[in-house]
C-alpha cells in the first residue's frame, strides 16, 4: 500500500489511488473492529495527542478508540483549560508540544488554516480532525467508505449534498473526495447557504428539494452550522425543515435504493425527520459512526508507518 504523505491535512492533495489505499486499508479495519479481540500494534511504542479547540463526541472518540486499538499511547489535552486561554499563541504551543516528542498530532480547530500551520512547526505527523470551514479529511473518507460499503462502488453515483452547504467543512471535504472519483454531485440548500463562487465547483445547484433529490443515488444531509452563522441565513427552524428538511416524501424522488447519510450530530425536525434517520433499510448514519473508527485506524497507520520510515528530523 503506497501513501507518500507525512500529514493528513485535506483531501486536496490526494490522488485517487491514494484514496483508494486508504479505503482499501480501512475495510480490513472494519472487520478487525467486529472481532472480540480488538488489539493490534501497528502503533505500538507510538505517542498520539488529540488537540481539541472545538467540541466534539464522534470525532475525539474514534481517533482516541483507534488509537488505543493500534497500542498507540494516548493522550486527550483539554484545551479549553489549557495555556491557550491565558494568552499562548499557537506556535508556542506547537513548539511546547515538539518538545515532548509525539508521534501522532490529532487537531480540531475553529480556524482555517490552523492545522496546517502546526504541521508545519512540528516534527511529527499531523491529523487535520476538522479546520474552521475549510477541510475535515476523515469525515469524507468514512462517508465514502460508507457510500462504497452500501453501493458497491465509489464511482459514477449520484450525490446530493444537502443543507449548509456554505460553513460546512464536511461538504468541502466531500466535494473534492467525490470528484475525484468522478460521482456526479449535486448541491441542494437556500441560496443563503451556498458558498460564494459556487459556478466555479462543477456541480449543478438546486434551491428545490424535490427537484434535486431526482433519481439520486445517495442523500447526504447536513447539520445547520449554526456557531458558525453571524446573521438571518434561514427564516425559521420549522420554515427551513418545511423546505430543506428530509422526509419520506421528499426521499420519494429519490431511487428506491438511494441511501441516507448525516455526519451528526443531527437536528431532528429540523434537517432530517427522526423516523426516517433511524430507518434501517434506508439510512447508513449508524454506519458512518462504525466506518470513522476504521478509517482513523487506517489513517493513522499509513503515517506511521511513513514516519517509522524517516529518520528523526529537528524543527527549529
């Protein structure tokens, strides 16, 4: 299995047989995770700090569970107690961190860009969990594990991306994974939650939920990202799930076969009617929880073993 990167920042700079590697790689994972025994080594003798700057449940969980399953020693930093808050920059702590020699960086972080700048300033490998509005690498890679799984292929789908599109860093994420395996991708949301520039994505756009959702393979819906909204982008929660929320009838227009995802964490009644998430013959949402675990296992053992490769470097 060739990867020859020594972070994982963004999808953007992988190839699609890199993609493919990584998917690959993450299948053997999912089958080793339903085993009793869950422990393996590829980490072993490795140090993994997860840096959170943003709340999260799904995300620190599984890279922390991966990593203990890979023999990884792990440690959580709370950072919203950390020297951040008394006014360190986030080079001195890179530079603080450096210090400790860690093998593996998970970090989370609300500012784009953030995650790339201490990859920069560290010897070790870095793990983009999620930047501001710009990447959230993992995310993509388990939804296309989990649109692979469930439709037996990764290529040639019709995809419909629903919701805020705009702050979403889920949806970049996808957008540039699912071109890159040549899927058809359609946007669907109001015009206040598309992102500006959109004509320039290569995607066709829809302000019409019924009239997007036609003949597609798979619905992906998306969480109001509400924290990142400095104004009116939606009249009401109840108007936006009269429009924009999924239901059976909507899904209708969709192929009797076409999936349902949701990164989470998801506001019932408000993107997606609760009867339909909890569809087992419809929606995958549990799925993508599974397929995360695998895929940051996956992940994080492809760059180790590109950092068990390299000899010590020193950052000044």
């Amino acid at each position: 299995m060739r990867f020859d990167h020594r972070h994982l920042l963004g999808i953007e700079p992988l190839r699609p047989d890199e993609i493919t590697t990584i998917l690959d790689l993450s299948d053997q994972y999912v089958d080793f995770n339903r085993r009793r025994d869950k422990h393996a080594n590829a980490l072993a003798g490795l140090t993994q700090i997860n840096m959170f700057f943003e709340n999260s449940t799904r995300t620190q969980a599984s890279f922390e569970l991966a990593g203990k399953r890979l023999g990884a020693d792990v440690m959580n930093m709370a950072m919203q107690a950390s020297s951040i808050k008394k006014g360190e920059t986030l080079i001195d702590t890179a530079m603080t961190l450096n210090a400790m020699h860690p093998d593996l960086l998970v970090v989370r972080h609300p500012h784009s860009g953030a995650v790339d700048l201490l990859a920069q300033k560290v010897n070790c490998a870095v793990l983009n969990a999620g930047d501001g509005r710009h990447e959230h690498p993992t995310q993509a890679l388990l939804d296309a594990l989990t649109i692979r799984r469930a439709k037996g292929r990764l290529h040639r789908l019709s995809i419909a991306i629903c919701g805020d599109i705009a702050h979403s860093r889920v949806a970049r994420s996808n957008l540039l994974l699912l071109h890159k395996m040549e899927n058809r991708i359609r946007l669907i949301g109001p015009p206040t939650l598309m992102p500006s520039g959109i004509d320039a994505f290569g995607v066709e756009v829809f302000d019409d939920m019924r009239e997007g959702l036609q003949d597609v393979d798979v619905v992906m819906m998306l969480r109001l990202q509400k924290e990142r909204m400095d104004g009116g982008f939606i009249p009401s929660e109840r108007e936006y799930y009269h429009r924009y929320g999924l239901d059976a009838e909507k899904l209708g227009h969709a192929k009797d076969d076409a999936i349902v995802m949701h990164p989470g964490p998801m506001n019932r009644g408000v993107e997606i009617d609760g009867t339909l998430a909890d569809d087992i013959n419809r929606s995958v949402i549990q799925d993508q929880v599974e397929m995360g675990v695998a895929v940051r296992m996956a992940a994080m053992d492809l760059l180790a073993r590109n950092l068990r490769a390299r000899p010590t470097e020193v950052v000044a």
